[in-house]
C-alpha cells in the first residue's frame, strides 16, 4: 500500500524532472557553484525573486546574467499551478481547484481564514490509495504522487491569488498537511515541499505552523522522529478500538492501532512534540460514551491532544453528523479525564469543502456515463 523509502536529497532531485519550485537552498547553491560555477550568491537571488517577489519567469530576474536566465528557462522552468476553479464559502474559505502543469492532474487544495491566521490546506496526491470511510479523496483510488515542484506550486498559487485579493503581498500563515492523498506514502517529497516553505530566504513558515497529518502510517512516523524537524505531527484516528478502526480505516489492516499508538508514544519520547489526534464524530458510531471511554483508555499511554471534528456529509459514505449534545458530551468526559480536547468545525461545509470532493465531483462530470462509450 506504501512506501516510506530511504532517498538523499540530491537523489530526488536527480531522478524527479527538474522544476524550479522543486529545489532547496541547498540545491540552488549546489546548482551555482559546483554545477555551474557561479558565485553562491546567485542562490540567494534565485530564492528572493521565486518566493518573496513571485517571479514566474526567468526573464523577469534581472539580477541573474542573461546567458544563466536562458538557461534555467530552458533546463529548469518555473512552472506554476493552474487555478481552475474557485469555490469561496460562506464562513470564508476558499477552495481551490487545480491543475498540475505537466499533465493537467486536479488536486485541491484550501484556503481557510481565522482570527489573525490563514491556513492553507495542501495535497500531496492526486487522489489517495488508503481509502478511508469517509473521504471522498479515496473513493477513485490514487492517480500519482505529487511531484516537490506541485506541493510547492499550490502554496505560489495561493500567494498570487492572496494577493490580487489582498492589494498587497499575503502568504498562508500555516500549512496543513491535510488535503488530497497521505503524505508518509509519499515522503520524500512531501518532506522536501516543506523544507522549501520553511527555508528562510525564502517564504519563511515558521515549522511550528506546519502540520503533517498521517492516516498512521507507522513507518513514515517513525522515519519523521528521526529527522530533527519541528513539524507538528497529527494522526486522523477517527475510532477508540481496533476492531471499528480497521472498518473505517483500512490503514489500520496494516498497522493496527496498537502499533500506531506505540510509535506516536516513541515519537514523542524522541521528539519533545505531543501529537495530535483528530476524530471525527459520526452519529452512534464513535460518538457514544463508550467510546470516549475507550478513546481515554487508549490515550493514557502518552501525552498528547485531540481535536473533535463533527462529521460533514460526503458522498458514498452513509454516515451522520451527531448531535450537538451527544458531541459536547464526548468533549466533556475527554477534558474530565484531563485531555487537552477542541472541538472543530469543518470549515466550508456549503462548498464540498471535505478533502477531495471537489476533485471526485470534477472527475464524475468527466467521466462518461456508466455502460456508455464516447
Ligand atoms: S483521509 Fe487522507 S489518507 Fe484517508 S483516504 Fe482521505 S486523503 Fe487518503
């Protein structure tokens, strides 16, 4: 189902097809001295004018040498996403759908406003193969991974447009890593994406208001452990038992939940950082006080947060959302037992605003009708 390879950087930079949202600082200087053999400093350029002044052609640095400008047209374009459709929603947030420039791939990707904040939700696939009850990004299966250059290219796009909106420059305060596709199963690079927002010279996201957020893939939880990042980490656990998880959470066949909270604890031990767990609460499925009770119990075994997230409909998946009783008291007997709990909603409920529902309706309308043939 997945796979949480070993790979270097310059491996990855070598084997995906250059582009120039792909590269880290440490790429670009590499590319300038030892590549080209440029002074060091031509990095820094290429940083400021891609990320902090928005330059989508090569011909607009005019700072860089003529002669090095064609070259980077030609060897490593900047390649931005195409916006192709805008789905704002009442409470504020926009989604956004987008096509990938290499084969016009559609990935979604929001933007949700808060008090001071804006969070960008990102994808990393297009689609997903985990299959999760109750997503929509599932339900047609993984098209491919995204390439650093298009999980990058999703945070540019939402700058641009940011801005035109804005009057003036605006990026994402936060990133969450939460959108289309589970971001262990494409590790590298998801992890080199966001080294690239964390860069300084560049747009600068501090990496405490980056979160990634796993189905549980404990391999990929346990290689984040030892990376020495400061990336918040989030776990969608969405059942207190095994035996309910592995029905909404195929994930869990594979690495039951007792591994997934064994490496979480380990993760913590390492890291210093709590992890956070999102569940959502479906209507007399996991919103029971039972269910509390056995979420409590699993917990106990580290410190941590949980995040509550009534569920919003999608379609394909029959479930309903609790009611608002049941929810608070699910909260409650959380905090009671000393768990630091919030409860969310999700935001854009009136815009197909859970992940991939946007996506799976395009991909529908494009799809010939059932028995028929074009
Ligand atoms: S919730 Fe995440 S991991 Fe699960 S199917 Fe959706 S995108 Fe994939």
């Amino acid at each position: 189902m997945t796979t949480v390879t070993t790979m270097n950087e310059t491996d990855q930079t070598n084997s995906e097809k250059r582009s120039a949202y792909g590269l880290t600082l440490a790429d670009w200087q590499r590319e300038m001295t030892e590549v080209r053999k440029l002074p060091k400093f031509r990095a820094d350029q290429i940083m400021k004018g891609l990320y902090c002044e928005q330059k989508t052609s090569w011909d607009a640095f005019t700072t860089l040498p003529t002669s090095l400008r064609a070259e980077l047209t030609e060897q490593i374009p900047i390649e931005p996403m195409q916006l192709t459709q805008e789905n704002p929603s009442r409470d504020g947030t926009n989604k956004l759908l987008l096509a990938c420039p290499s084969d016009g791939e559609k990935i979604e990707t929001v933007l949700i406003p808060s008090k001071g904040r804006m969070t960008q939700c990102i994808s990393t696939q297009a689609g997903c193969a985990f299959r999760c009850a109750f997503c929509a990004s599932g339900q047609l299966g993984k098209s491919r991974d995204l390439t650093t250059a298009e999980i990058v290219g999703q945070v540019m796009e939402s700058i641009r447009l940011l801005t035109v909106q804005n009057g003036s420059f605006m990026r994402p305060s936060n990133i969450v890593v939460m959108g289309m596709g589970e971001p262990f199963d494409n590790y590298d690079n998801v992890l080199r994406a966001l080294k690239i927002l964390n860069e300084q010279k560049g747009l600068d996201i501090g990496a405490r208001h980056i979160t990634i957020s796993s189905c549980g893939v404990v391999p990929g939880i346990q290689r984040l452990a030892t990376e020495g990042l400061q990336f918040e980490l989030s776990i969608s656990l969405h059942a207190p038992t095994q035996e309910l998880r592995r029905e909404l959470m195929p994930v869990s066949r594979r690495w039951p939940l007792d591994e997934l909270i064994d490496a979480c604890a380990a993760y913590t031990e390492a890291t210093g950082r709590l992890v956070t767990f999102e569940y959502t609460l479906i209507d007399r499925l996991n919103d029971q006080p039972q269910d509390a009770r056995a979420l409590i119990a699993l917990l106990r075994r580290l410190p941590c947060k949980v995040n509550l997230i009534p569920l919003s409909p999608v379609e394909g998946f029959p479930g309903r959302r609790p009611e608002e009783r049941a929810c608070l008291a699910f909260l409650d007997l959380l905090m009671k037992a000393r768990i630091p709990t919030t409860m969310r909603n999700s935001r854009g409920r009136d815009v197909n605003a859970a992940c991939g529902q946007l996506r799976l309706r395009r991909l529908k309308e494009e799809l010939p009708p059932q028995g028929g043939k074009e």
